[in-house]
C-alpha cells in the first residue's frame, strides 16, 4: 500500500488545549495533504476540558464532515482516549496526535508517507532541545528502561507511532495511563511486528503544561510496566519471534 492510496483515522485527545486546538488540526490536515491521503477521519476527544476547548472542536467538525468529536464526562485519559479511538476508527491505519500543536507538519507528512511500509511506523524526537531538561532527562531514562526490560533497541517509546489497526486490535488495550505506547509497542515488536522508526521535529508548547509527570501518573506507569514485566519475563507471552527493525533518519 502506497501512501496516496493509505486510510488513516487520526486521534487528537485534549485537555484543555482551547488555545492549541485551533493550530494542531490544519497542522494534521496539512500533513495529510502533504503525504497525498485523500481518505481520513479525525477523531477528536474534548477530554472533560474546563476551557472552551470542546467548542472549538465542534467548530472543526461543523467545518469538515471527515471530523468527529467525543465529549468524555468526566475527564478519562491520554490511554483511554487513545484506546476509544483505536475501537471507534474506520481507517486500516491508526494514529494519535496530541492537541497541544507540538508535532510540525512537515514532520508529520515525512512519517505518513512512510504508511504500508512496515506494521508500525515509530517517531524520534530529533530536536530534544525544545524540551525542558528535567522532561529530556526523564525521557532518556525511560527509554533505557524499557529497552533494557524487554530486549529492545527503540530510540523513542512515547511518539505518535502509526499501527495497523488489526495488530492493535489482536493484543490488549487496557492501559489507560502515559505508558500505553510503550506496552503496546513491547507486546507487538516482540510478537514480531515490523517496523520504522523515522525522526521527527517538535515546536516548543506555546500554552499550557503537560500532566505526565504528575505523582498519580508516574505511579501508573510504574505499575503498568511492572504488570507488563510480569506478563512478558515471567508468564513468557509475547515470545519473540522473527523481528525486522529498520531506521529511517
């Protein structure tokens, strides 16, 4: 499958990202025009928002029928969102895109390009810089971790990875917190999906600050790698099988 001929459902979840939202979804339909597909949704989650966030999503759908909008009460999560969204798509090919305008559309339009090339297309951050240190320290010690954990060799476990929707679908989707990447990437790499990892480039948050590294959160994580570790090292699901792991700079 070629990329002008690739279906794509777009997950955008938000929490109160009235101010980002307005930029994030042309940066996302300027990107999809960029990589020539012409079939899309664009699945929008106003995440229990206090602003009027949920507002300018409704505009957005009010303007263009390939966008849909769920409104959750009360507020459920990045995972949860990302794993209604997995069930809701109609598109073979899935992907989850914060509404916070971080992601650049050239950027984007490089990595849908590359759909049907492999099982899953996997970002890297490659301008770390624009990140707060304490984030990029924390980010590289999560990586290690997971690669060390599991036996894996992945730059980055937090992108916007693009999944064949049948693959998400033949493996559990039940973690709802910031580590749902990364435990569905560890369960289908290791059952030996292929896949492409491709760099990327983010823009600096222009408002608001991310909730991953609040106490509740990083208990979560911990607690959903460790379920994972018993799943993979100790129960021995996901055995790995024949593996291709390509890069693309």
């Amino acid at each position: 499958m070629t990329a002008t001929t690739a279906r794509l459902t777009v997950i955008i979840p938000c929490y109160n990202e009235e101010k980002n939202l307005p930029a994030t979804v042309p940066e996302i339909t300027g990107a999809l025009q960029g990589a020539a597909i012409a079939d899309y949704e664009i699945l929008i989650f106003n995440d229990c928002s206090k602003d009027k966030t949920g507002a300018v999503a409704d505009a957005f759908a009010r303007q263009n029928p390939r966008i849909k909008v769920v409104h959750n009460n009360p507020n459920r999560g990045f995972g949860y969102n990302y794993c209604k969204g997995v069930e809701l798509a109609s598109a073979p090919y899935i992907v989850m895109i914060p509404g916070d305008n971080e992601h650049v559309s050239a950027s984007l339009a490089e990595m849908f390009k590359l759909i049907g090339k492999a099982d899953i297309i996997i970002p890297h951050v490659t301008n770390t810089e624009v990140r707060p240190p304490i984030r990029r320290i924390i980010s590289r010690l999560f990586t290690f971790c997971i690669n060390t954990l599991f036996d894996l060799h992945l730059r980055y476990f937090n992108g916007p990875c693009v999944h064949k929707k049948d693959l998400l679908l033949s493996v559990p989707l039940q973690t709802f917190d910031f580590a749902y990447m990364a435990v569905t990437l560890v369960r289908l790499i290791r059952r030996g999906a292929s896949y492409l990892e491709v760099g990327t480039q983010l823009r600096p948050r222009v408002d608001g600050l991310t909730s991953a590294f609040r106490i509740k959160n990083i208990v979560s994580v911990i607690h959903s790698i460790l379920s994972l570790f018993w799943e993979v090292r100790v129960q021995r699901r996901w055995e790995p099988q024949s593996r291709e792991a390509d890069h693309v700079s």
